[in-house]
C-alpha cells in the first residue's frame, strides 16, 4: 500500500477538487437540512488543516471530504437569498430592471424589488425573473419601472434526484419567477455597464447567432434548431465555454503578436509574445463579462489564463494540475457549480482530453493532413465518452451521430461562423451588418445538412434514468482511470472497467418506477400496462417541466402526447402486481370515499390533492412528492432544504 501511494505522490492534487466535489454534493443531496453548529468556524478549521504537512495521505482526505461538506453548508448561509412564502398574483411592484434574458419566444426580464414588497424579508433587495408578453416593448436595463404581475417560488425537483429548480435559483440569487401583464416606466437610468452593452450589442447586431455565440443568450436559439443540434451531437456549440474561448483568444493572440512584432522598440527588451499575451487576455476578460460569465465560460476563461501564465514563464501550458486548479477555483467561488450540468460536462470533456494529450500520449500520423483528421476524431471519440454518463443523467438521450456531427460542423463554425459573427457583431455597433449576414447565410446551410443527420435512423436513444449512485460508480470509474499511476498491473483499467460495469448493471437492475406525484399533488403520473406515462391533467402550468422529467425517467420522448388517465367518478384507482393506489383530485369524491378507502384492505395507499389527515390511516395517506417504484418502494422528493 505505501508502495503504491508513494507512486501517487504526484498524482495526489488531482484528487482535491474531487474530494471536496463529493463532501458538497453529499451536503445538496440530503433530504433534509443538517443542524451544523459553528460551520463557519469548522469550515476555517478545516480549511488551515489541509497545510499541515505532517497529516497522513487517507486523513487528508477525509478532512477534504468534510471541508467540501461543511464549506457548501457554509456557503449556503452565507448566500441566504430571500424567500417568497406562497405564489402571489394581480401584485403591483416597483424595481430596477438588471438584466434581459432574450429568448426565441417570450423575452424576460430580472428586476430588483424591495424584498419586503414580495414577502420575503424585512430587509434588503430580491431578484425576480419575469416574462413579458410580446404585445409588450421590453424595457431597457436600468429601467425603473411599476410592474402588474404575478410571481411564483421556484419549484423544487419533480421527483428524486431531478433537476431541482428551487436549488439552482437560491444559489443564482433568483427569489421568484413571475409574468407582468403591464408596465410602466418610471424613469431612465444608466445602470449596470456590462450589462447595459451586452443589450446594447443585442439590439445592434439584431441576431440570434450574435446573441448565443457572442453574448451568451443560451435561450436565444430557436428551441426546434436547438433539439437538432443536440440530436447531432453539437448541442455544445451554443453553450460559450472552451471551444470559443480557444478560437477567440487565438484571433487575439495572433492580430496582437502581429502588431507588436512590428514594433522593434518592444521586441528588443521583451519578446513579442509576452504584451500579446497580455492584450489577448484582457480581451478574453472584456469577452468573459460580455458573455454573461456562466460556469463553463469561467472554467475556460481559467484555463486559458493558466495556459498563458505557462507561455509567459515557458512551461507546460496545458497539464492535469491546471486543469484540477482551475476546477478547485471554480468550486471555491460557488459549491454548487458541482451539480450543475454545465459544469459536469465541461470539466469531464477538458479532463479527458488533456489526459489523452499529455499522459497517454497517443502515437501521431507523420503527414499533416491525417495528423489534424487524427486528432479530430480521437478529441470527439474521448470527449464523448468522458460526457455520455452526463448527458444520459441530465438528458436522458444520447446522440448517436455526434462523432459525424462533430467532425462536420466544428471545422465549419470555426472557420467561418465563428469569424464573421465577432466581426459582425463589433460592426454592427457601426450599422455594418455584412458580416452576419454572410454567416447566417452560412448557418442555414449548415442547418440543412444538420436536419439530415438528426433524422438518420436511431439519431438519438432515450436512455434509462441513471442515479445518484450510479452517476459516482461512473465518476468513480473515470477517476480510476486518468487519476491512478499503475506500477505494473494496469490497475487504472481493472478499475475503470468494473465501476463502468457496476454502473451499467445498477441502471438496469433498479426497479422501475410505476407512479409519480408533486409536492403538491397538483399533478400525479401512471404508468400504464403498456410501459407508458398517464397523466391526471393534460396540463399543469406550475408543474410544466413534471412531464418532461417523469416521461425522461420513464424512458420516454419528452414530445410524447400528454395522455390523460381516466378517473371513476372522480376517483383514479391504479392496481399493480404489488400495490393498489388510490389518487383524489377533487373534494367532493375525497368527502364520499375516504372513510371507505381508509376501511378497504385492498387499498395499500391514498393520495390526495387536498391535504388530510387521519390517525387511523395514516399508513396509508401519502404527502409530500415522491415515486413508488414496482416493488411498493417509496423514494420522497425533499422539499425541506434550505433553497425551498
């Protein structure tokens, strides 16, 4: 053992941001909050204990395990953004409007309110998102306007381990999402600079291509165009992070090396590249800010300043260390980048291929051509199967085309779009839009051959749901393999390959889930003798995104017709092999029935949308939002966390 963690020395600070991404993900994942005294102070404690340099190697990491832990407790208390206590509507607010989020259908705006004007502290300011109606002229940033509207908490996970959106809006400091069905501006004012240009620019190039590739409107983007992009395998394109950060910052470092190589007076004392460097980092800032500054572009924005401190001091620009670096950084500026899908895929790809270039080191074709043909196909082949455990967790798909997709469309956005859509986007300030007319005419070419891939045969798969638990077994797998120096015995592969097996098997021995209900038990989910989602309601306006989840866990399209279960009288029986369930929409059948149900031993469990209560029953009443697999196992969504 000491053999071999003596032949890990090296490798050892690859394991930190790992080690601390679990003890954070364990502290989100919780149903319920921990009671941590002095978390602030044991999190300091911690913190100084990682430098003594005396601890052993198993210890160190356990105390980064717990520092993780205690350091997103820590985190979350310190954020403490406001919290509404029920939905309100026909509300007349006054704010400050800091940001537009434009999209392809509804634009929205986040505005800054008084927290004590939505209920939700006595103190200080709220964000809340809220959609305008086309009829409506967006307002400008800055704008202080009086809005009538209505606003909604953010809603927690539909079911277990899915997307929780209560979580990701406390952490991004959103308090409530809403409408407004009228405004009126108050007065103009000339606030949030960035932002203020980024809108400025938006309004300028007048181009949804401009607005995602330059300005980082992810919603910008057609929601149809987008779905044939991801079914391509590029759906990454539309997310800024290091491929646009690398095309941009060589632009950069190119036109400057020129212009100060043609200086003598510089490159006599320093060598060109040193103020190139410099300039082309100040760029990628300026471009960082421009963007809209999410997880991936801040990673690559880390990276890419690593990789020019490297180039300065000429060392190696591009290692497993700086990788891992940029990865605590990231993590120490916001815990919970770790579970956010952005970040997964970003750090996944960015480890697995600087792992292939610079520890594997694969063999090279000696002609040129082959060598860049080489290279293309093997980052596509590493960066897909270092994000396919991802992409099935968070999307539930996987494309299948996304290596022919890749090697098509990358060279072409590079090359071309890319170009002209910077270029145009600075022209357009100039009322000179040549430029992005060229590449937009580019794109729906381009588009066109992307139609023809995403509707090959088996384009894309609907995958199993994967876990929690399954999700570490193919973490565990990928660290085994990039992060373990084998001695003799390839023991990273031996690793790799029977986490990635344990992974495949617990997908496929998990017992499937057979009913869904919400928190609220608004909207509830049957599936049928045919495998298929049945619904209570064909819509749920605060549940929008329940179907798309449960139908994704289901093995599902999320396009599927919204099937509506039909109901006896007002009540939904559901019989099973193992268990007999009985859902309640309305209170008149509730009031009729439930003595009876409570009395009937065929029935196992009573779900209703109103809330009851029995001392009798209560064995069988279920509250709250949960699943119930198959084998009559029941899995609770928590709606107890500090964000809900």
């Amino acid at each position: 053992m000491n053999k071999w963690l003596d032949n890990q020395r090296q490798n050892l600070f690859l394991f930190v941001p790992f080690l601390m991404a679990f003890g954070a993900a364990v502290y989100f994942s919780m149903s319920y909050e921990p009671k941590l005294y002095l978390a602030p102070f044991i999190t300091i404690v911690l913190f100084a204990g990682l430098f003594i340099k005396r601890i052993p190697v198993i210890l160190r990491g356990v105390l980064l395990l717990i520092f993780g832990f205690y350091y997103a407790a820590t985190f979350t208390d310190f954020i403490n953004t406001p919290q509404i206590k029920h939905d309100s509507s026909n509300l007349y607010l006054t704010g400050t409007v800091n940001s537009i989020e434009y999209t392809s259908n509804k634009n929205k705006i986040i505005m800054s309110v008084k927290a004590y004007d939505i209920d939700a502290g006595d103190f200080g300011y709220a964000n809340i998102k809220l959609s305008v109606p086309n009829e409506l002229q967006t307002p400008d940033i800055g704008n202080t306007l009086k809005i009538n509207g209505g606003i909604y908490k953010p809603s927690p996970a539909s079911a277990p381990q899915s997307f929780d959106y209560a979580r990701w809006a406390y952490f991004n400091k959103l308090t409530a999402t809403g409408y407004v069905s009228d405004i009126t501006v108050l007065n103009h004012t000339r606030t949030n600079p960035i932002n203020r240009i980024r809108n400025d620019l938006h309004n300028k190039a007048n181009s949804f291509l401009s607005d995602t590739l330059i300005l980082g409107y992810k919603s910008a983007i057609p929601e149809k165009q987008q779905e044939v992009w991801t079914a391509t395998g590029v759906g990454h394109i539309w997310s800024i992070s290091g491929f646009h950060m690398t095309l941009i910052g060589g632009w950069l470092f190119a036109l400057f090396y020129l212009i100060f190589r043609s200086i003598p007076s510089i490159t006599k004392r320093i060598p060109a590249k040193i103020p190139a460097i410099i300039c082309s980092w100040a760029g990628l800032l300026c471009y960082l800010f421009l963007s809209g500054s999410d997880v991936a572009t801040t990673r690559a924005f880390l990276m890419t300043s690593l990789i020019f401190i490297a180039f300065i001091y000429s060392r190696t620009a591009i290692s497993m260390r700086n990788v891992a670096l940029a990865f605590c950084i990231i993590f120490l500026m916001n815990p919970h980048n770790v579970m956010q899908a952005g970040f997964q895929l970003s750090f996944s790809a960015v480890f697995g291929l600087t792992w292939m270039f610079t520890i594997v080191k694969p063999n090279m074709p000696q002609n040129k051509l082959l060598k860049v043909i080489y290279i293309a196909v093997l980052t596509s082949i590493i960066a897909t199967v270092f994000t396919a455990p991802f992409i099935i967790m968070h999307f539930g798909r996987f494309p299948i085309y996304s290596l022919l997709g890749n090697l098509i469309f990358l060279p072409i956005f590079s090359v071309m779009i890319m170009p002209l859509i910077f270029i145009g986007t600075i022209t357009s300030v100039f009322n000179f839009h040549l430029p992005i007319e060229i590449a937009t005419k580019i794109y729906d070419f381009t588009y066109e051959i992307a139609i023809w891939i995403s509707e090959l045969p088996f384009a894309t798969i609907n995958m199993p749901h994967i876990s929690s638990g399954t999700a570490v077994l193919f973490i565990l797998a990928l660290m085994s393999l990039i992060l373990i120096k084998p001695i003799k015995l390839k023991i990273n592969y031996i690793l790799f390959l029977a986490f990635t097996v344990a992974g495949i098997t617990n997908i496929y021995t998990q017992p499937r889930i057979v009913f869904f209900a919400t928190y609220d038990h608004e909207l509830v989910g049957f599936v049928n003798d045919n495998n298929k989602l049945e619904f209570n309601k064909s819509r749920a306006s605060n549940h929008y995104f329940a179907f798309d989840t449960w139908k994704k866990i289901n093995n599902e399209n999320a396009d599927s017709k919204n099937t509506r279960r039909k109901h006896d009288k007002g009540i939904y029986r559901y019989n099973t092999e193992n268990f007999n369930l009985v859902y309640i929409q309305k209170f008149v059948p509730l009031m009729n029935n439930i003595l009876e149900l409570c009395d009937d031993n065929n029935v196992d469990f009573i779900v209703s949308y109103f809330d009851i209560k029995s001392d009798s029953c209560s064995h069988k009443i279920l509250n709250g939002g949960f699943v119930i697999d198959k084998n009559k196992h029941i899995k609770y969504t928590p709606t107890k966390r500090r964000w809900h």
